[in-house]
C-alpha cells in the first residue's frame, strides 16, 4: 500500500472509528483543542498523522468531526496557561464558539458508528412496517383502572385519550396542574370522558411520595401503570431535586420509585384480577442501544457525569427503563405483575417545548415522521389487549410487536445491582406503606 494510500485509509476509517467508539477520557485534549481553536486541533491530530498527508478537504473535515465527538463535553474549563496533556499551551478563545459546539453536541461520527451497531430489531424500530393493529381493537376498559405518567403531552396524551375512549378510569399522573387541566378539559371535549389529575413530579422523591400516597388513598386497584413520561435531552446542568441527573433522576429513579410505592395495588389487583395478572409498561427507547451499561458514578451530580453530552445521558436512562423492566419482571411476575419495556417509534418533537440543539435538529425530519398518536398505538396494545399478560420480561417495538432489546440490558447481575442502587437511594424516604 502506498504511503499516500495508507493514510487515506487512516483518515477515513481507522482515526474517526476509533475516536467515535472511545468514550474514555483520553480524547479530552483532542475534543479540548477543537473546542479551542481548531489550528490547535490539527497541531494534536498531527501528533497522528502529519496534516499535509491527510489527502483531501473531506478527510480533513471528518479527522476534524472525529476529534469533537464522543458525546461528551470536558470540564471544567482549562484556567490560562494551563497546559492539557498532548495539546500544548491553551489559546483563548469565545467560550460560545457555537460552530464548535454544535459538532460536539450532533456528534456526527459518533452517531455513524453507533448507528452501525444497531441491532436489526433496533431498525426494524426505527423504521417499522405499518401497522396491523389499530386502538379500535381494544376491549372495553370499563371497570379498569389506569395510571399514565406524563399524560398531559405527546404520547402520554394519545394514551389517556384512547383509554378513555375505551371507558377505563385514567390518572394522567403530571408535574404541572394547569397543563394537565388543560389536557383533561381537551380530552372530555373528544372523548366524553375526564381523567384524573394527580400531581406527579418524578423529578422530586418527595412529590413521587405524595402522589403514590394520593392515589392509593383514593384506589384500591390498579390495572396498568404506564411509565411514560420523559425527560428528554434537557441542559447537562439540570438536576433532579436531590440532584440526580435529570434524566436518569425523572425516567428511571422516579419511576422505579412510583412502581414500587404502587407495587401493593397492582400485585393485590393482579390477584383479583380474572387473568390474575396487572401490568407496568416501560417507555425506553431505541436509544439504549447506543450505549452499552450504565455507569453509576454519572447517576448523580459531578464532574464525571458533566462530562457526558445530553444525549448519551438520555440513552443511558433509557437503558435503565429496559434493565428496571425486566428486574421488575424477575422479581414480581410470580405474584402475577406484567412488567416489560419498549420503544414507542421515532416521532415527531416539539422543537419549542424542548430546547435542545438535538431536538432541533431530529425536528427537521417532522414533516416525514408520524405524530404521538403512531407513538402511542404500541403501549396502548401492550398494556390493553389479552395477549399483553405473556410480555413481561420483554420489550416491544412500534406498531404493536414484539421485538429484542440489546442483549446487556438483560444481565441479571446488571439488574440485581442497579435495583440495589436505587433501593438505597429511596431507603430515606420510603413511607411506612403495609401490602392491604
Ligand atoms: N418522541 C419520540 O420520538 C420518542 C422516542 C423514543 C422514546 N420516547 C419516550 O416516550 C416517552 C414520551 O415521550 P413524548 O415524545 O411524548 O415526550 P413529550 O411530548 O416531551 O412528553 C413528555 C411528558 O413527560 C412529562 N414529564 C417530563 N418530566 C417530568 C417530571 N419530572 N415529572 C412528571 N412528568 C414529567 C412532560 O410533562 P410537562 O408537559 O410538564 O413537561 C410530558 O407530559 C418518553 O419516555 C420518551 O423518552 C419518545
């Protein structure tokens, strides 16, 4: 091989692969020197390959793009004179250099590489066939009892309204009251029904407490329990009220708490149940594919978890909803829980409700990509239709089918120690709750 063709070889798939996949710390000085001055990232890419030899624009750009990916931004900021290993003396530079940002954050090789190691059952979700079930299919929900997190919006919205459709007793569990009002007003002007509000931040232990408390004061039973809402792609800085990170705080911590303090209703409905069984529907993503475990010094606040890029974080949540799934399921399905996780679709994003840079990105594919209501028709079937009791342990994909979640997520040792991580991060404030 040529000297000229060997590095084109490097430049174009070894360099970039490599830096895409690594998310350890040791391209920091890398993606610290494009964040600085990109004549500082080519002196550190030089230290790899001398950059006259890169052979064109194009390998130039994506040896560029390589070096600024890996989802993670490093902190803290370097102080003047500071000198980072492999990148020289620091130069000053705006620190809202937005050019630079934006390919961190879209991460671009990144996402190639991740992309490349989607399973076929994660783009078969990604792009899913249409579909053959429709909510006119469900049964009467007359007499069930329903609780549907994040209900006030988007899918969960979609949801409450075709349970109401469907005569069943909806909580639409929401953090802010005159949103869900708003929502409840909207959906008895459509359904001729009115769901319940509770007041539920699951960002906040404390108002996940009160809330289960509300409800169990009210109810004595519970059918299926939809965790559905999210916490998508918010600023890194964003912490829980305890400071978890926001994302793993609110989609996993949040709710593995709410299921747990409702965990005496629906194992007593599931044993008064006809088909002896009450169900707890997940809502991961295709997401949790793109990282391989969940590391829990980035669970809370600190410099390791700012590290991360918003993205990465909302995977890694995402992988604990499938992990918190099947956990619940090896635990509980002999006393008649059906606990399983799934990936709604790829739908459309409120660019305006959600201000990431990702999202407004993801928004330009709007206009081709399906609304809440495709993205609620997979929960509505999994947590309604008879066949629903055989899912738990498994994780299903848009429209109404069964499908694979990446294989790490179903390691029982995995499972065991997370759940005992969040055992212990609710031990305090655990109410004295007694099974009826
Ligand atoms: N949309 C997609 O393409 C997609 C793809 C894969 C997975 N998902 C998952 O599907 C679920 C629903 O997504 P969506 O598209 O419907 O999102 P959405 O339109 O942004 O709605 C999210 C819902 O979650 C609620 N929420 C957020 N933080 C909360 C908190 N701390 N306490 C209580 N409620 C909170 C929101 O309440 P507020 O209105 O008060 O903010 C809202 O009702 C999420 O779990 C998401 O991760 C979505």
């Amino acid at each position: 091989m040529s000297q000229n063709r060997f590095y084109r070889w490097i430049c174009l798939v070894v360099k970039p692969m490599a830096c895409c996949s690594r998310v350890d710390e040791s391209c920091i000085p890398a993606r610290w020197a494009l964040l600085r001055s990109p004549c500082f990232a080519r002196s550190h890419i030089e230290a790899f390959i001398p950059w006259p030899e890169v052979p064109s624009a194009s390998s130039k750009v994506l040896l560029l793009l390589a070096f600024s990916s890996n989802n993670s931004i490093p902190t803290p900021e370097p102080t003047h004179g500071q000198i980072y290993p492999g990148c020289g003396p620091p130069i000053d530079l705006p620190t809202s250099f937005r050019p630079y940002l934006i390919m961190q954050s879209y991460a671009i090789p990144s996402l190639v590489s991740s992309l490349l190691n989607v399973s076929p059952s994660g783009w078969s979700s990604m792009f899913p066939p249409p579909p053959k079930w429709s909510p006119e299919e469900m049964p009467d929900l007359g007499g069930k009892v329903m609780v549907v997190t994040g209900g006030n919006d988007g899918i969960g919205k979609e949801t409450v309204k075709a349970l109401l459709a469907h005569n069943a007793k909806v909580y639409m569990a929401s953090r802010n009251q005159v949103k869900a009002q708003v929502a409840i007003d909207e959906l008895k002007r459509e359904t001729g029904r009115e769901a319940v509000f509770l007041r539920l931040d699951l960002a906040s232990l404390q108002s996940v407490k009160t809330a289960a408390q509300e409800f169990l004061s009210k109810e004595t039973e519970l059918h299926v329990l939809f965790n559905n809402a999210g916490s998508i792609y918010p600023p890194v800085e964003d912490v829980t009220e305890e400071g978890y990170d926001l994302q793993f705080g609110t989609n996993v911590l949040g709710h593995y708490y709410f299921t747990k303090l409702l965990l005496p209703v629906l194992l007593k409905t599931a044993r008064l149940s006809a088909d002896g069984k009450a169900r707890v529907v997940h809502v991961a993503s295709v997401g949790h594919e793109f990282v391989n475990g969940i590391d829990l010094e980035t669970l809370k606040d600190g410099p390791k978890r700012k590290r991360w890029h918003t993205t990465k974080l909302y995977f890694q949540s995402k992988f604990g909803n499938v992990v918190v799934a099947d956990e619940f399921h090896r635990r509980y399905a002999d006393q008649g829980l059906v606990s399983f996780s799934l990936h709604p679709g790829n739908l459309k994003f409120d660019t305006k409700r959600h201000p990431s840079w990702t999202i407004k990105l993801l928004g330009i594919l709007n206009p081709v990509i399906p609304g809440p209501k495709m993205g609620a028709l997979t929960q509505l079937w999994a947590g309604t239709m008879p066949e629903g009791v055989h899912l738990g342990g498994k994780y299903c994909i848009p429209y109404a089918r069964v499908g694979q979640a990446k294989n790490e997520t179903d390691d029982p040792e995995l499972g065991k120690r997370l759940w005992e991580w969040l055992e212990e991060q609710v031990r305090d404030v655990e109410p004295p709750y007694t099974e009826t």
